[in-house]
C-alpha cells in the first residue's frame, strides 16, 4: 500500500529540516510537504535544497524523480579566490571583455605583489596613485565579515587567507548613498551553458552617506543588507532611499533614466553580457549533470560612469524576507524559478507516473494550494545517506515526474509514450552524425543525457523566458531539434563580445536624443534593432527589468 507521503512532491531543507522562510513558504503555496525522515529510506523526496554543496555521492544516486539545487563543482565561482582566479585565467585568453572585476591581490600568497604594486602607484608621474583605496575580505566569509578598507599596507592587518581589491572609488550614488544590485541567475546546466537571469532584483544601500573622508565606517561603504539593519540609519526615512535599506531593481530602472537616459538600457546589456561570461569561466570544469541546478545571487557595483564591476557571486542567496521589497522580489522569483525547472504546482504523486509533463501549460491553468503547512523546523539525523535505492525499491528509480507537473517547455519527442514510463532517452532523438564541437560522439551523447532531465524537461530546446526568468545564454538555438548548443568557449566569448558591441550600436544608433525621456516604445524598438542586428529571431530576448 502506498503511503500518504507519495501522494505528494516533498521537499527536503538542508539536513536538519530548516531553511529560509521564503522558500518554505513558497513550498507550501505550491502544495508541496515537507522531507520527513522515515525507516522506509532516505530517498523519499523530490527536491532537496541545501545551503552549502552535496557530497558527491548523492549525485550518483539522484533518481528521475529528483532535483538538487546545486551542481558538482558549480561553486567554483563563489569563493572570492577562485573567482578571481577564473576571471584572471579567463582575460589573459580573451582580453578586456574580461575587465569587470577589480584587480585583487590573494593574501598571504600575493602579499610581496600587493606591496610593490601599492609603491608603483604611490610613485606613479601624477601622484594619483597615493591616495588609492583598497578592500580587504577574508576568503571564506560573507556578510560583510571581517571587511576593512585601507590606504596603505601599514594599515592592514593580516589573519586567515583574504582578497586584497582595488576599492571602487567612484561608485555611482543615489541621493549621495551608495548601492550595489542583487541579481538572482539560475543555471540548470553547465555543459552546454543554459542560464538564466530573473529581470527584477534588489538594489542594496548603505544607510550612512557615501565619502572617502571617512573610510573606517561599514555603513558608508559596504553595502550588506545584514550589516546594514543592525546600523543606526537603518530605520530612519533617508532622503529619497526612505527608510531600510532595499530597493526594487524597477525602482532603480526609474532612478536612472531621469539621470542617463538610453544609456540606462545599455547597462542592463553589459550586466547581462558580464553574469554570461563569469559563468563561462567555470563552465569547463563542471562535469555534465542531470536533474541539478544552481541559483546564484550575483552582485554587480555601478560606478559613477555607469560601468558595472562584478563584486561576488553568492551559491545560497538570502531568501528571508526583511522587508517588502525582498517580499515583492523573491516570492514571485521562486514560484518562477520552480516553473522553470518544471516542478509542480500542486499535490502530484511520488507515485504518480503515467507519462509526459503536460506541454505549454500556464501558470493560471495549475490551481494553486493555499494549503499552509506546518513547517516549523524539524530536527532530523544530519548523516546523509548517499547510496541509491535499497533492493526491492529499485523500481523507483524508474519513476518520472509526477503528472500534474507545470512544464513550460515545447512537448516531447512522441518516443516519450505513457506506457513506457520511462524518461525518453535522449541518444534516441539525437542525430548521431552530428558532434557539434564534441569531441566523441560518445561525450555528446553524454552532453544530450544530461540536458534531458528526469522531469522531460529538455534544456537544450529550453524556453527563452518563463515568467521572468529570461534565458540569457544561449541567446538562440540551434534550428535543428536534434543540436545541441556549441560547448566551445572561444565561441561562446565571441558571442557574448559581439551581443555587446552591437547593444552599443543600437543606442549610439537610435537616432533619439540618448538623454530623452524614456517613452514606452523604446524597449521594443531597442529590441527590434538589437535581435535585427544579431540575426536573432524570437528565440532571443533582451533582459531588461520591469519599468
Ligand atoms: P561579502 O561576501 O562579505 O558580502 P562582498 O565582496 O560582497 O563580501 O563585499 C561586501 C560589500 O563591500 C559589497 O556589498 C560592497 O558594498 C562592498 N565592496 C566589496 N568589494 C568592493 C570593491 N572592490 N569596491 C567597492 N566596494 C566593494
């Protein structure tokens, strides 16, 4: 007899049953229960969400019915060292497009290099180099812990392995408050490259005025929303920012076009090109994997000349809600990021399997459960069986996804029938002759396995935009069904350069006056001339934040 548990998608947290209340809340509304422990097995969920990384093994034992929220090694670009290391590698192949992370010094290896590079500038013909500012971050905190800013090697004081950074010194200010942008990326496969960037986002301030008169208070200079509401502005209604210290990516779109005009809409362009390429630098060294996914919050720095510089890139974005604005931003984010990885929408079935996702279904036709749960932390053993199923249980490693399954992707190939049961196998829809930049046939039928996720989601005919999810990479797809992306850097990199230089155009080109006021047009028309420019077809989507 089955049991209550398989009539229902269960989500596990982390691996004592906690998590964010976002994301429990959101679990709940979609009608999701809750991983409870039972002597019945250990793989008796769909979804585990887990703050920090998986052993390797529970990769190997994922079934089709499964979904984690990471991918082997896709952390590579979240440790302030190696993300630097990455970008670092990654310019001295392709040059300036890779000019988007301050220079940055690793301690203690790179001390001697710190020191004679700050008495390069303190001699340099001008002088302009005396006065430089540079920031300190030990490697592996967050939050804004143990970051100091200095002026000279003097005034450092050295303990665990850090990133020394050339400091923005000119970052651009709203109402003489300095902000950096929260930018949530998904990516469900890095082999080939699929991501995607949710259009809105957060703005997060410091809540003391900016200066560089005073370089030793947090408030003036970081901008960490966790250090931010324990400062003694933080309540306060701030002159334009108000009270808090978040705003919506729409607020800051507004913000700007007062000030820039159609150049506002180029940044986005450049934030877009900057989220790809740092992706690309650790792309190579994610093996291909199946029913995994990352979501990554990104924070990008705007200076006062609208440059964005990429400061770090998170593996566990916060998704608490402190204030309205996270409310507004991350509750609809999550809903559409489960639809995008084609995770149901209500009650469905571990059990449940009588054949393919429901194709093209909208979000209005899955009646949400408002069914609350209890969800109150639960303590559960923290030792994670990793193994697969125990015999006698084999035949669950064989159960796609449930029925009611939201799937916004283009139907399956006919191959996938309800009576196989079986998720489709991918190496059948392929066409074999073709490798597409692989260099076996047998490493691209691996490529097209993992694309194809137990769910019959298929990444590689993935949808350019779900909800505002907005596929950033690839810009299109193959013609051919049966393709799969390039998986060649060197092209990926051109791409990305010439998406650039031709959003450039499109401004330059526009023919209105760049500082005009924004009328509601001109997205589309930017659109139009950017997809004409690029032979883009539909597939192609610009992100942009809402307006
Ligand atoms: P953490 O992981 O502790 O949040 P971050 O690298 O995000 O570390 O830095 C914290 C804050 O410090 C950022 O939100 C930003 O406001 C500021 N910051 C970090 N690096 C720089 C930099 N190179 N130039 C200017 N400001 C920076």
């Amino acid at each position: 007899m089955e049991d209550e548990s398989d009539e229902h998608f269960i989500y596990r947290l982390n691996d004592n049953g906690s998590g964010p209340s976002l994301l429990v809340k959101v679990c709940a509304e979609r009608g999701w229960r809750i991983y409870q422990p039972c002597a019945r097995g250990e793989d008796r969920w769909n979804l585990w969400w887990r703050a920090g990384a998986f052993p390797a093994a529970c990769y190997k034992a994922l079934g089709d019915w499964q979904f984690m929220n990471h991918i082997p090694k896709g952390g590579s670009i979240c440790r302030k060292d190696s993300l630097s290391r990455l970008l670092r590698c990654m310019r001295r192949i392709y040059g300036s497009i890779y000019d988007f992370s301050p220079p940055c010094f690793h301690l203690p290896l790179e001390y001697a290099k710190l020191v004679s590079e700050c008495s390069r500038l303190r001699r340099a013909e001008d002088g302009s180099g005396s006065n430089v500012v540079w920031i300190h971050k030990p490697v592996a905190q967050s939050q804004g812990r143990g970051i100091f800013l200095f002026r000279s090697v003097c005034e450092m004081r050295c303990g665990s392995a850090a990133v020394v950074q050339r400091y923005i010194e000119r970052p651009l200010l709203i109402a003489g408050y300095k902000f950096d942008l929260r930018l949530y990326v998904c990516v469900p496969g890095y082999r080939p490259l699929t991501a995607y960037m949710y259009a809105e986002g957060l703005a997060r301030f410091g809540t003391d005025k900016y200066t560089l008169s005073d370089i030793h208070n947090p408030y003036r200079h970081l901008t960490n929303s966790s250090l931010n509401k324990t400062g003694p502005r933080y309540a306060e209604c701030k002159d334009r920012i108000g009270s808090g210290c978040k705003w919506t990516l729409k607020q800051v779109r507004r913000a700007l076009v007062g000030r820039w005009g159609a150049v506002e809409w180029l940044v986005w362009q450049r934030i877009r090109a900057l989220v790809t390429l740092t992706l690309l630098a650790q792309a190579a060294g994610t093996p291909p994997a199946r029913n995994c996914f990352e979501f990554y919050g990104f924070d990008v720095l705007l200076d006062e000349s609208l440059k964005p510089w990429l400061l770090e890139v998170n593996l566990s974005p916060a998704l608490a809600a402190d204030c309205e604005a996270d409310v507004i931003v991350k509750q609809p984010m999550l809903h559409e990021l489960f639809d995008l990885l084609g995770l149901p929408m209500r009650h469905t079935g571990l059990s449940l399997l009588q054949g393919p996702p429901t194709p093209l279904l909208n979000r209005e036709d899955a009646s949400c459960s408002s069914e609350e749960e209890g969800v109150a932390a639960r303590s559960v053993p923290s030792r994670v069986k990793t193994a697969g199923p125990r015999r006698g249980q084999r035949w669950r490693r064989r159960r796609a996804m449930p029925i009611h399954c939201v799937t916004l992707q283009a139907p399956l190939p006919d191959t996938y029938t309800s009576t196989s049961c079986v998720a489709i196998t991918p190496a059948d829809c392929a066409d074999e002759s073709w490798r597409g930049g692989y260099a076996t046939a047998a490493s691209r039928r691996r490529m097209v396995s993992a694309c194809t996720w137990g769910n019959g989601v298929r990444w590689h005919r993935s949808a350019p935009r779900v909800g505002r999810w907005v596929r950033i990479y690839p810009h299109t797809l193959p013609d051919d069904e049966q393709q799969l992306s390039m998986e060649d850097a060197r092209e990926s990199v051109a791409h990305v350069s010439k998406f650039v230089r031709a959003a450039r155009e499109v401004v330059k080109e526009s023919g209105r006056d760049i500082r005009a006021p924004r009328d509601s047009g001109r997205d589309a028309a930017f659109e139009a001339s950017l997809r004409k420019k690029l032979g883009y077809g539909a597939q192609f989507e610009v992100w942009l934040p809402p307006f």
